[in-house]
C-alpha cells in the first residue's frame, strides 16, 4: 500500500481523479475506514472524472447507485454502501453480474461486511483520520497516482 495525505476534501477528490483516469473497467474498488474518513469523498472525485451524472451521494439506505456513462469502454459504475447489509443482501442485488462484467466499475463502501464475495484482485484503499480536514489514504500499489 502506498501513503497518500489529503489536506482538505478537495485534494481527496483530485486524488480519486487521478486514479481514475487510470481505470479500464472490471475493477471492484473496496474504500475502508471510519465513518466521515473520506469514502464518499472520494467515492465522488472518481465519478466525476469518469463522467458519471450527479448528484453524488452514499447510496446508505437504498445500499446500491448505478451511473450510466456515455462513452467509452466502461458503460457503468455501480456504487454499493454496505454498511447496512451483508453479503447475502448484496448477492441479491446480482453482485456476480455487476461485479464480473469487464464494463463496469464497482465502488464499495464498507467491504468488510462483503468478504466473502469479493474478488481475490478487488483494489483497496483505507482511509484514516488524522484531524477534520487531513486523512492518510492507503491505496492499492497497483493505482497508478
């Protein structure tokens, strides 16, 4: 995992922008941490990058957002908040079809709650308070920032 600091939540969002301009499709991107550590944040730098319509909110209490794109070789980008699910509630949400289909990108909140299902090559960034603007961000040494 490399170590990242953001400053404030805009350097999160330029962050999660950099990474996805990297992204091909077939990713399962798994963000962990603290409630308020950045998640969502970041959740939307890579929306926006990746073309998706807002608003972007968690998806907490309806679990599951799906953003259509226009062009390019990812069609869509699902994001799941898990926090108030499990596994089994997310299989039937057709987990296997949205996660296996190389168009896509699947953003997970809270993936704990989701281990058993996760794909072995799931791409993982943990957030970290450091005070209520700085966090330390985790990721995935195979990002590319």
């Amino acid at each position: 995992m490399r170590k990242i600091k953001t400053n404030n939540s805009q350097e999160t969002q330029e962050l999660a922008q950099r990474i996805a301009k990297t992204l091909k499709g077939g990713e399962v991107i798994c963000l962990e941490g603290d409630l308020g550590g950045g998640k969502t944040t970041f959740t939307q730098g890579l929306l926006k990058e990746l073309g998706a319509e807002g608003p972007y909110t968690s998806p907490t209490f309806v679990v599951m957002k799906k953003y259509d794109l226009e062009d390019g070789q990812v069609s869509c980008v699902y994001h799941i908040d898990a926090y108030r699910v499990d596994a089994n509630g997310v299989l039937d949400l057709g987990w296997e079809e949205i996660a296996g289909n190389k168009k896509n990108i699947v953003i997970v909140e809270w993936p704990e709650r989701l281990s058993g299902i996760l794909p072995e090559d799931s791409f993982w960034v943990t957030f970290s308070w450091i005070d209520e603007n700085e966090r330390e961000v985790l990721i995935d040494e195979r990002f590319e920032v």
